[in-house]
C-alpha cells in the first residue's frame, strides 16, 4: 500500500483487504472497524489462519490484534510462522506485538507489574522509526498512551529496534522495516490514545 500521500492511498486502497487476525480480544471488531475508517477493506479472521490461506486471500496488510491471555501460558494461541516469511506487512498490537517477538526469538517477560490505562509513552533518541515519525508523534516526542498488560518484549528479535518506551514497558514499539513488521504494546485503536488514529493510517497508509 505505498503511497505518495494519505488521499493518493484513500483512493486506491477500498479494493484491498487488510486482515485483522483476531487472539480473543475484546478490541478486536473496534480495530476492524477504525480499518474500515480508514476507508480500507477489512476482515476480521481466526488466528488459526494458515500461511497458505493469508496467502490465497493476497491481503495487503495483516494486524495482529491483543488478546487475554499471557503467551506463555500453555495453549495460548499463535500465529502460523510461515506468515511472517510472506512479505505481507504486520502491525502487532498488545498480544500481538509479544507474539511477534516470542516467535521471532525475541524475549517476552511474564508478568511484573504491568500497566493498565493511561501511560507516557516516549520516542527513544538515536533510533529511527518509520512508524513514530514527526508527523506522527509531533515535536514532543511522547504520547498518551492505552495500555492494557501484564507481559512486556524484553528483548527483540534480530533485525528489529525498540523505538519507544514507556516506565513498565521499555520496548513499547518495535520495529523491522526490512521485515516490513511492526508492532506496539499500547492500543492504538481506542479514542483513550493519543494520535491512535494516526499511528494506525500510518502503517496502512505509508508502510503497507
């Protein structure tokens, strides 16, 4: 979905889907549904989508949505690996971004203190992002942010840098543009986030 503008990609964009891969979360019809604002096709699918599937359906981008439960605990759900070999741009949210590194050989602490509600969240200086640029974030590189966990990336996979922080979550973004994957551990798609909206068009509209 690369674009040279926002209304270039508002045009061209309605006949191509955007699947949201749904964990069990509870925000996961409002992240369809802040897709479709966008005025961008999406579907909300099973995580038990097979890369053959994701691959027949060509979506343009995938989003991983949170979900209850802790990624280590046994049976929690998970994304087929062949997935992240497709190509296809991904955008982690809460659940999704601990999953993103868990299976990528990140590390995922099991649940410290956690957050729950607002939170700070910084850009870290000396690292770029392609997702929290200026236009994004604005000049004072922090947000208000959603948050909503108990585990948090400790560690990322190889390829990918954390580009934002926040008191109990150090690696609250990461990125790997090479990879075409990203992901946060705040709620970008809930009005309690700031610039959610704007973090969100961002990767559909520029980095997908």
């Amino acid at each position: 979905m690369n674009s040279t503008s926002a209304q270039t990609s508002q045009s061209t964009l309605p006949a191509q889907v955007v699947l949201v891969v749904d964990f069990g979360a509870q925000y996961a019809q409002l992240i369809a549904r802040r897709v479709r604002e966008a005025k961008v096709y999406s579907e909300i699918v099973a995580h038990t989508i097979s890369a053959r599937e994701v691959k027949a359906r060509n979506p343009a981008a995938i989003i991983l949505s949170g979900g209850p439960k802790s990624v280590h605990v046994d049976g929690a759900p998970k994304l087929d690996a062949e997935i992240y070999e497709l190509g296809i741009p991904i955008f982690g949210i809460c659940y999704g971004v601990q999953l993103i590194a868990q299976q990528l050989g990140g590390e995922v602490a099991r649940g410290g203190k956690g957050e729950y509600g607002r939170a700070i969240m910084r850009r870290m200086s000396g690292v770029q992002s392609t997702l929290l640029t200026d236009s994004v974030i604005e000049q004072s590189r922090e947000l208000s942010v959603w948050m909503s966990h108990f585990d948090a990336v400790t560690r990322v996979p190889d390829g990918f840098v954390a580009t934002a922080a926040t008191p109990d979550a150090p690696m609250a973004v990461i990125e790997c543009s090479a990879r075409k994957i990203w992901g946060v551990q705040f709620h970008p798609e809930v009005m309690h986030t700031q610039q959610g909206t704007e973090v969100l068009q961002q990767f559909i509209y520029q980095l997908a």
